[in-house]
C-alpha cells in the first residue's frame, strides 16, 4: 500500500522483483504482529540521538521513512528530514560509484 506498491516500478533497488518473490518469503519467517513489532517505525523512540533521515519521495519506503521521523520527532527526537525527488532506496550509499 501507498509508496510501497506504487513506487515499485521506478526504484531500483527495492524492485518489482523485492516485490514479487522477497515479500512472500519475507511472509513465510513470521507473522504480521511480529514484522510490525520489529520494525524500527514501532520502536522506543525516547531517548534517541538525533536522527538524520534522507529519503527520496519516489522511492518504495517512503512512506515508512516519514512515519519513523513523525514517530521520532512525537518522542521530541531531534530529526533532519531530507527529501529528494526521482532517486531509489538507499541512494545516498551511491555516492562513491558516481
């Protein structure tokens, strides 16, 4: 739902591939209670250090990215929330091939 799906045609990395064959295995490891349990968005946030966050607005985990820094910034985490637009999940990590 939301960028998860309607993004997956244009990230490169999290792919229609990740899509089609790594959700369903990822479904098989454990329930939906669990996923959401583990998943840093449903976490303590009290307490953390300040969070930098960058993240593209066409990218699939959008949506979870601006869910971790509302999450963050309701537990008075400091977050510096950067937006760039037509780039893939963890685009940053690119850096050193361009």
């Amino acid at each position: 739902k939301g960028s998860f799906k309607h993004y997956v045609k244009h990230d490169l990395v999290v792919n229609q591939s990740v899509f089609e064959k790594g959700i369903p295995y990822i479904a098989t490891q454990g329930s939906e209670e669990f996923f959401s349990v583990e998943s840093p968005v449903y976490r303590n946030m009290k307490e953390l250090p300040p969070l930098c966050i960058v993240v593209s607005e066409h990218e699939c985990c959008f949506d979870q990215n601006v869910k971790l820094c509302n999450r963050a910034r309701e537990a008075r985490v400091h977050v510096d929330f950067a937006v760039w637009k037509f780039m893939c999940h963890v685009f940053p990590v690119f850096t050193g091939f361009l």
